[in-house]
C-alpha cells in the first residue's frame, strides 16, 4: 500500500513511518527540511517536500498515494486557534486529493476531527485517532519533559490537590501501530483511542519526577498552582481518564512498551535539554 505520511519527521509521525515500512508499506514522508529528508531516506521511506501550510504540496502527495495518515500539526499553543483552522485547511485539501479515488482509509488524528466526519459523511473513508495526553518514550518532548523542566526551575514537583486527577499515556511505538492498523483494517469504525493506559495518576509523575531530582514533592491548591505551572496549569489539573477496549476489540491492538512511570523513571528523562 502507498501510504502519506504528514508530521513524518515528528515524534509520533516518525515511528508510524518505521511502523508502516516495517510492515511492507510504501511510504511518502513529507517534511521540510533536509535533515528531514535524511532520516526519511534512512528509515526506508520516500521523500516528499512541502510544509502543512503548502496545500499543493498536500495535494501531490496524496494524488500519489492509497492512503493518509495526518500526523502534522503546529504545536505553538500561543496560536491555537490559527493551527486548528490551518489543521483543518490541511485536512480538507487532502480529503479532496483522494475523494473518488477509492482509498484505502486515511486517519485523522487532532482537534478536526469534525473536518474528517464531513469528509466520511461525503463517502471518504476517514476516521481520527485521538491521542493520550502524554505520548511517552525516551527522546519525548512534550509534556512529561515540560513538567521536569518547570519541577527543575521551582525546586520543587508539584501536584494540583490530591494528585488523583488522571493522565492517560501510550508509548509512542505502540500509538504508531494504531494508525497502520485502523489504516489496514478499520477506518471506517473510529474513532480510536491510542491509549495504553486509562489513567496515571498526576501524583505519581509527580513522585517520579521529585525522586529523580531530588527535590521535594509537593501539593499546590488549584490558585497556587496557576501560578506555579502558569499557562500549563490546565493540563497538570486535567482528569480525563478514557478507554481503549473499543480500540483493542476492533483492530487487534495490544500495547507493547513499558508503561508511562516504569518508561520516566529512567535516566533519559532527566538528561539537560532545552526547556
């Protein structure tokens, strides 16, 4: 099958790719850059040039494909909006480049996932996976590391109340296998849930996190706590603890890797980086 990936350099676009060649997948990555290139060229995938806001990029690499997988998306929260409405611009044009084409399901994955409804409403077969808050592994930049970079510049690691509120978490390597399975064999029934597991507690991140740092481990009331992760806040309060029975019912998926505490009690979490 002649697979599109966009995001195919990204944390969770680049396992896909490796997830689909692996499986005997003929892959066009889209990236940018040459480092890009470079590392799709390794991992045995096609190069494809363009960036998300480029649609005749977009357009041209699904024209040259069965399927797409959307794993782009622009991560600046400062500008959340405009990446939606340029997620769903994106969304739309390659809808439109397979329509009529007979397809093999492309999954959409982020917050259009009403864009993709419309797109299976008009006969396209188009589903979205929805994502764990924190998509975790070793080299992980998101937010996991945030909380270590915060916890490290206040001296302490901080939970919101009780630190029950629930955080669910995959491994970027078994998230990876629920976009080529529902690719391979149920689009049409999504949307999936790549979650490994319903809900770690924020306590225990927290825990993790002190321990390894060797910094107290402390509560903050929900006013305090505004001040103490300041626009990250939200997120470290959120319990939204979710299923995936559907998921490993319809495509078969068994998650693999370690789980979220066992994966970020590892020195490799706690390595400097950037912030």
């Amino acid at each position: 099958m002649r697979v599109f990936v966009t995001g195919a350099t990204g944390w969770v676009g680049s396992a896909v790719v490796k997830d689909l060649v692996a499986a005997g997948h003929q892959v066009l990555g889209l990236t940018r850059s040459e480092k890009g290139a470079d590392a799709l060229a390794a991992a045995g995938a096609k190069v494809h040039r363009g960036t998300l806001a480029d649609l005749d990029s977009l357009r041209r690499g699904a024209d040259q494909s069965d399927g797409v997988i959307h794993t782009a998306f622009n991560h600046d929260f400062s500008k959340i909006v405009e990446n939606c409405e340029e997620d769903k611009r994106a969304i739309e044009t390659l809808g439109a480049a397979l329509e009529g084409s007979d397809p093999v399901s492309p999954s959409f994955p982020r917050s259009s996932e009403q864009t993709a409804a419309a797109l299976a409403a008009r006969g396209l077969r188009a589903s979205a996976i929805r994502l764990a808050p924190t998509v975790h592994g070793h080299g992980d930049h998101g937010f996991v590391p945030i909380l270590i970079g915060i916890a490290r510049e206040k001296g302490v690691s901080a939970y919101v109340g009780e630190g029950h509120n629930r955080w669910p978490a995959v491994h970027r390597l078994d998230a990876a296998r629920v976009y080529r399975l529902a690719l391979e064999h149920g689009t049409e029934h999504g949307p999936f849930h790549a979650i490994a597991e319903e809900g770690v507690p924020f306590k225990q991140i927290a825990e993790v996190i002190g321990r390894r740092l060797n910094i107290p481990v402390v509560s903050k009331s929900p006013e305090e706590a505004a001040e103490h992760f300041g626009w990250f806040a939200r997120f470290a309060a959120v319990d939204c603890p979710a299923s995936s029975e559907r998921t490993r019912s319809l495509l078969a998926w068994r998650p693999q890797q370690p789980g979220l505490i066992t994966d970020l009690d590892h020195a490799a979490y706690f390595e400097r980086g950037p912030h």
